[in-house]
C-alpha cells in the first residue's frame, strides 16, 4: 500500500492518496479544489486513480471530488446517512458510489470500510483502511472532521452556519457516542484527519499531521470523559466564530462544484477607472508594508502572504457580486487557486500594482504608546475568546467578520484605533472602515501584543 498525504496551510485542510502500487489504482480522500498535486502523484507513482471518496459536505472549503473524478473518470464515493435533508445532489451523469454503514469496496488489495460518525455533520462517515496484502487487520482510519489531533470536530456549525436550530447540542451528544465507540478500537490505530492547527471545524487541534488512537485516548479532552452531558458542555463552549462563507461552501458542496475555467485577464488601470461596478469587491493582495503606503481608495487589503487569507476574505465576500483583485505578477496563480478553493468563482480581473501607483489612500500606523498618550478610543477585532483571555481596559470589542453589521456602534466623529493580536487583521478592518466612509481611523502598529510589549497595562482572565 501506498499512502501520500497533502495539506493546505490556508485551510489548515489534509487529504490523503490511498493507493495499490501492484494493481496501479488508487483512491484519495477530501480532495481540495486544486487537484494538480493528486495528478502528479498518480502519475509519479504509475497510479490511475478510481475512486474519489469524501468524508462529509465540507463547510470550509470547496471540495475537489467532482473536479477530481471527471479529470480521471473516477467514482465518487459519498455518504447516503443522515437522512433525506442531508443527502448529496450530484448533478445527472455523475458516476457515484453511495456508502452507508458496514459497507466496504477495494482499491486493488486495499480494503475500504465505511463507519458512519455523524456529529460534526448528519452524513458524517470516516473509513477504516485495511492493507490485506500485508495483514487482516486494519491499518488505520481516515477521520475526516470527527477526530482531530487532540481536538473532536465542532457539533456547532449547522446551527450557526445553516440556521438548523437546535442541531448543536444533539451533534455533541453524538460525537460523545462516537468517540465512546472508538475507545473499544485498538490502540495502534493511526488517525489520519482531516484538519489541523487552525481550522475553524475545531477549537483546538494539534499541529502534527497524524496521531494514533492510543495517544488520543490518553491526552485529547474528548476521551476524559465518561458522562455524556460533561462531555456536551465542554464540546459546545468556547468554539470559534465561523466564518460567514461557511454557508455558500455547504450549498456548493452538496450538489459538487462546477467545474474550473480559464484565469481571467489582467486588466489595465485605465480599464479600473473607467469601468469598475460600484458593487464590486476589490482586494489588494499586497503586503501590508505596501498598501499602508498607498492604495485605491475603496480596496479592501488581505495580503495573500497570510496563512488565513481565504478565512478573512470568507467574512466579506459577496457570492452574488463580481470580485476584482489586485497582485504581483508572480503572486496571480496564487489568489486565483486560494479563491477558487472557497467558491469565489465570479473573478473578473486582475489588475498589477501599476493600477495604484497614483494611488492617494494610505493607513496611518500608530505605535500603542501613543493611542495612550492620546487616549483614543480603541476597537478590538479579535475573537471572543482571545478578547476575554487577555484585553485592553476600555476597549470596544467586535470580531473581525461582524464590524460591517455594526458601524453604527463606532465613532465617525473622533479617532478610531483599531487593534488585534499582531497587526493583521486590524488593518484589514480599517481597510473595511475607509471603505465604508471613515476617514479618522487608523491601525495600532503590532496589536495587543506590542501593546503589552511596551509595558502598557492588559486585564487577563
């Protein structure tokens, strides 16, 4: 047997290639939407891929499956649990393999069984994977968003992403079963997930790319208890706010995304000025050095250099509306493979930096110390948690994807700083304010913790 595995370091996201080198077939897992690294290891390897299975109706990124499976003439295996509301909507002429609990299908000598693990999702199902040309027994599991390195996947997110009311505390409650029916497994099970560190689908998973079940047992939360309504709290407090893509990506998924294009044009700057919808979103992809400097007025700056590129934008992206961004040459295929893993489909063009040479917007950086001295009034665009954990005294709180539901709570007549933990995401905030008509806004050099850095006070839980 074979096994690759591939990550995605702006989804925190895992996928996994299962192969038979003696039969030359193989299976991958949660394919992301980029599906050129799973062709190159097919080819470097002498593998044809024939099956193309999911774990779940992904919320946090467009999954490649079906993308995957017409590149290769592949079968997609999906889920048929969690009953009708939940069930897959492949487009006719798509070749699908439904599986359900106990069943199994072969990769050449590698044995593929199906365990249903709903929780995280209805539909949820994760596969135990058996080398049976070296041994009867299994191998490991592919865990999908149920099992996590240290962490178990969030129950939460149907009810916050969907509006499924009350689905929260039933998902907790399942997850307590399945992570009971687990701890009967054997220990030198390796689990193979399909998140890590940073993943909104959890609220705090391991870095390391893989685990054994022996070690969970021991050291994850999940496994300490033995009553089922601890077990619920604890899952259910202090989960991340999801990002408000979430929804579009359980919409795209379930019916399989549409097949990918050709890159747009770049487009001129004069093409900018001229011709640009009103309506349109226009993220400047450049560092944050370069678009404090300078940059059109109205833009909107995620650096595409951040890990949490597509989460940021997930929060502002209007799926109905055309989006425009602005890179570096070198950095185009970038964005465009990082938007089309969330959906953002609707791509218009591509405009170089020369669109903003002329450019007179800038964002003025203040160091903390002289917020202070100052005594400006402070937002802070954290999450929750990390606003409760440690905080400035006074300052007013909105996290990050919730600021543009609520301009109406912030100054338009005084000066507005805007902080974070290091810098990121407040700028990208006050990018969001300038474009909603502040002009008295600015961005606090380093955040909280260049606050904390220079001495200044925190109040810490």
């Amino acid at each position: 047997m074979l096994m690759k595995y591939f990550y995605d370091e702006r989804l925190a996201q895992a996928s996994y290639m299962v192969g038979c080198p003696g039969a030359g077939v193989a299976l991958v897992i949660d394919p992301a939407r980029d599906i050129r690294p799973y062709l190159q290891a097919a080819a470097q390897h002498g593998l044809k891929i024939t099956h193309v299975a999911e774990t779940h109706i992904h919320a946090d990124f467009v999954s490649g499956a079906r993308e995957l499976a017409y590149a290769t003439n592949a079968v997609q295996v999906l889920s048929a649990e969690g009953g009708a509301e939940w069930q897959y909507m492949r487009p006719v002429g798509d070749r699908v393999l439904l599986v359900r609990e106990g069943d199994s299908f072969m990769i050449g000598a590698v044995k593929m069984e199906v365990m249903h693990t709903p929780g995280h999702t209805p539909e949820h199902v994760v596969y135990m994977v058996t080398d049976t040309a070296a041994s009867r027994v299994p191998l490991g599991v592919f865990t999908g968003d149920f099992l996590f390195v240290g962490d178990v996947g969030r129950p939460d997110l149907l009810d916050k992403v969907v509006l499924h009311d009350g689905s929260a505390e039933g998902g907790a409650r399942q997850q307590f079963r399945n992570v009971e029916r687990f701890k009967a497994l054997p220990d030198y099970l390796q689990i193979f997930p399909g998140h890590g560190a940073g993943s909104a689908c959890g609220k705090a998973l391991g870095a390391v790319p893989s685990t054994t079940l022996g070690y969970e047992k021991l050291v994850n939360p999940a496994f300490q208890f033995n009553d089922e309504d601890g077990f619920a709290a604890w899952l259910l407090s202090g989960q991340p706010e999801p990002p408000r893509y979430f929804a579009q990506m359980k919409k795209v998924n379930k019916r399989g995304a549409a097949l990918l294009k050709e890159l747009p044009v770049i487009l001129n700057h004069a093409w900018m000025e001229a011709d640009l919808p009103s309506r349109a979103l226009v993220i400047d992809t450049r560092p944050l050095e370069d678009f404090a400097h300078g940059h059109v007025r109205g833009t909107i700056n995620i650096p595409i250099n951040e890990t949490s590129f597509c989460t940021y934008l997930g929060w502002y992206v209007d799926y109905e509306s055309p989006v425009y961004f602005i890179a570096y040459e070198q950095d185009v295929p970038t964005v465009i493979t990082a938007l089309r893993s969330i959906g953002v489909d609707n791509v218009r063009g591509v405009f170089s930096p020369s669109a903003v040479k002329d450019a007179t917007g800038v964002i003025w950086q203040i160091a903390p110390n002289q917020a202070r001295e100052a005594k400006l009034k402070l937002l802070d665009v954290r999450s929750l948690e990390e606003h409760r954990a440690r905080r400035i005294d006074g300052a007013t709180h909105i996290h990050m994807g919730d600021v543009l539901r609520h301009l109406d709570k912030l100054p338009r007549n005084e000066t507005l700083v805007v902080h974070c933990g290091g810098g990121v995401r407040s700028q990208v905030v006050v990018s969001l304010l300038q474009r909603a008509g502040f002009s008295n806004v600015a961005n606090m050099a380093g955040g909280i913790d260049a606050w904390q850095a220079a001495g200044l006070p925190v109040v810490e839980a």
